[in-house]
C-alpha cells in the first residue's frame, strides 16, 4: 500500500515523539512530558488514517489527546469567564440523543419482531450481567464509596451509541445492534435508578425518583423530540444528518476533558487500579455476553453483536447522570476512563471479527442443497 508523503512525515514525527516521551520517563525528567503526549497522541490520531485497518483508532486517539490536555492543563475546562463548565454537559448529552432519534425511524423497531430471541438475549446481558460484574469489581476495589458507585452506574448504563459502528467494522448484525441500543437506551430511565438503588445503595444514597426523572430529561425527551423530526423532516435538513455525528463526537470529546479535568486529584491518586477495574467490565462484558448467546444457540453474528453491544456502555450518559447527582468529580470518573479504553478495545476486536467472516448458518446452507443439486443434474 502506497503512504503519501504527508502521512509518512507525520508517522515519523509520532516515532520521534513517542522515543522523546520514553527518554524522558526513563531520565525522570518528566516536566514538558504532558504537552510532548499531547503531540504523540495528535499526531498518531492522523498517522493511523493512512491504513485501512488502523482507521478506526484515530477518534480513540484524539480522545486520548484530550485526556492528556484535561490532566496537564485542567484549569481551561473547569470554567469559562465565571462559568462552570460541568454545566455543559447535560446540554450535549441531550443534544447527541436527539441526533440518535434523528438516526432512528419507528420502522427499526420492526426487528423485534424480527429476531425477538437475539434481543432479549442483548438486553438481558446489559442490564443483568454488567450490573453484577460491575459491583464485583467495585466490591473488590477498595476504592471510596462514590468511586465505586461511579462503577456500578457504568455497568448499569445502556449500551453506546457508538456501537453500530464497531459492529459494522466486525461484520455483526447491525440492525440488531441498532435495535439493542435503542430498547436499552429507552429503558434507561427505569432500570438504572433501580438497579443503582440495588447495587450501589450500600455505598451512597440513592433518589430513585430524581434520577429516573434526570434522565427522562436526557433521553426519553430528545430521542422523542429525534425521532419526529426524522418522522417529518427525513431528508429536508441534510446539512443535519451530516453535521450530528460530528457534533456528537466534539460533545463526547468535550465531556471527557471536563470530567478529566474535574477529577484529576482523584484519577491520579487512583491511578492504574481504575483504568485496571474500567478495563476488567469492558473485558469481561465482551466475553460474558458473547459466551452467554452462544450458550442460547444464536448465530455467530448475533453472538458478535450482542458481546459488542454488552461491553461498550454509554459513558456519556453515565457523565450526564452524575452531573445531575452533583458527583461529576466522583462518580463519573469510571465514565471518563471508559471512554479511550471502550474506543480501543472495540477497535482491536472488530478488527479482529473483520478478519474472520462468520459462517453461515447449517439451515441456510441445507436450505441452498436442493438448489445445487438440481444445477448438477
């Protein structure tokens, strides 16, 4: 494959960043480290787009770019000319669910219908599975009490809207995936006060009612509000359809400095223990959920998008969710670490899933014979 010059240039100079950034670890001068990062991780974010099979990583790598900004230079995202900027990110969660609903037509419900087992299959592992792994982890942590609960409220949220993507990229049922997030999504505002209240109640007070109400306002409300939108106006603001991806993707960016930016005292004092426990319910959601629907007899691609959808939570509404709790330094620390190590370890497997097509069904193939024989004969 041939690399244009500019892209080769740009490779280089995340080799040389990367050799700066381990010389300076080694030598333990270590104070311009964090702007050094801040370049590795950019310039990365770009070189990686030169190849097909690493394309997927760059907005992973921005992120981590954004990670690196919020903890060196946390002051910029705290507040804006007197105002705090934690209180941006209610708005953007609701902004990026109302271009879910905008992405989303009543017809996408039609596939419950469709494959009633492989949804149920999906649902159930994310709000029965992830809630369990979640309070092992947190129960074994040793972290404080609003720590731990931020774990928990991750392993209760519902599946990312970012997931159809990495289910595409892992050649997995896309439309079961879309329907996956959806159902979850719209449960939301019932099932996580409870499950909280059940699992997280030991270690802070929960309000049932006011969290349920928090995120009807997050969710229910704008997705409602996408979903007549594209109901009415399909197709007549294409300058929307193609601005809300790119939107959501500035919102996630700018939520994650935000919470960086707010618990960096308690991230690096938690250090590598809450990115292990944030990695451990991403890992172990992918693997949990795609041996559970092979144990339920589903097909290899149901069984790929139910173990991408398991895993990859929605951090964003987990940010919102502790935003609204007043915890956001705390309790939605989990969701901002989630968010680079989600991007990467969906990456990897979807890259990897890309690589091995799933066989077809014994059914299908049966179904072809008698079609075959008579082409014989």
């Amino acid at each position: 494959m041939k690399i244009h010059g500019i892209y080769k240039l740009i490779i280089a100079c995340s080799l040389l960043l990367f050799i700066v950034a381990m010389a300076m670890l080694l030598t333990q001068h270590t104070e311009y480290i964090g702007p050094v990062l801040m370049a590795f991780f950019l310039s990365t974010a770009i070189g990686v787009r030169a190849f097909q099979a690493t394309k997927g990583l760059s907005f992973t790598l921005i992120i981590l770019t954004v990670v690196t900004t919020a903890l060196n230079f946390p002051d910029y995202f705290l507040e804006f000319r007197g105002y705090e900027l934690a209180g941006l990110i209610t708005p953007l969660i609701q902004v990026i669910m109302f271009g879910m609903g905008t992405s989303m037509g009543f017809k996408d419900f039609i596939a419950l219908g469709k494959s009633p087992k492989s949804v149920i299959v999906g649902v159930f592992a994310q709000f029965l599975l992830m809630p369990l792994i979640a309070f092992a982890l947190a129960s074994a942590s040793g972290f404080s009490p609003e720590i731990s609960a931020g774990l928990i409220l991750l392993g209760c949220a519902p599946v990312s809207v970012a997931s159809p993507v990495f289910a595409f990229l892992a050649k997995a049922n896309v439309a079961l995936c879309i329907t996956i997030v959806s159902v979850t999504t719209l449960l939301a505002p019932l099932f996580i006060p409870v499950l909280m209240k059940f699992y997280a109640g030991g270690f802070i007070p929960i309000d049932v009612m006011g969290m349920m109400w928090s995120i009807v306002k997050m969710v229910l409300f704008p997705i409602g509000a996408g979903l007549i939108f594209n109901k009415f106006l399909h197709g007549k603001a294409k300058w929307l359809d193609a601005s809300m991806p790119i939107v959501s993707m500035v919102g996630i960016a700018l939520i994650v400095a935000i919470i960086m930016a707010a618990g960096r005292d308690s991230l690096l004092n938690m250090g590598l223990m809450l990115v292990l426990m944030v990695l451990l319910l991403n890992l172990l959601g992918y693997l949990s959920a795609y041996w559970l629907a092979r144990l339920f007899k589903l097909e290899e691609q149901d069984c790929r998008t139910i173990s991408i959808t398991t895993g990859m939570q929605n951090a964003g509404l987990v940010s919102g969710i502790a935003k609204e709790m007043g915890k956001i330094a705390t309790v939605g620390l989990a969701s901002a670490v989630c968010g680079p190590l989600m991007g990467f370890t969906s990456s990897v497997m979807a890259s990897y899933w890309n690589g091995k097509p799933p066989l077809k069904p014994i059914k299908e193939d049966l179904d072809q014979q008698p079609k075959i024989d008579e082409n014989l004969q």
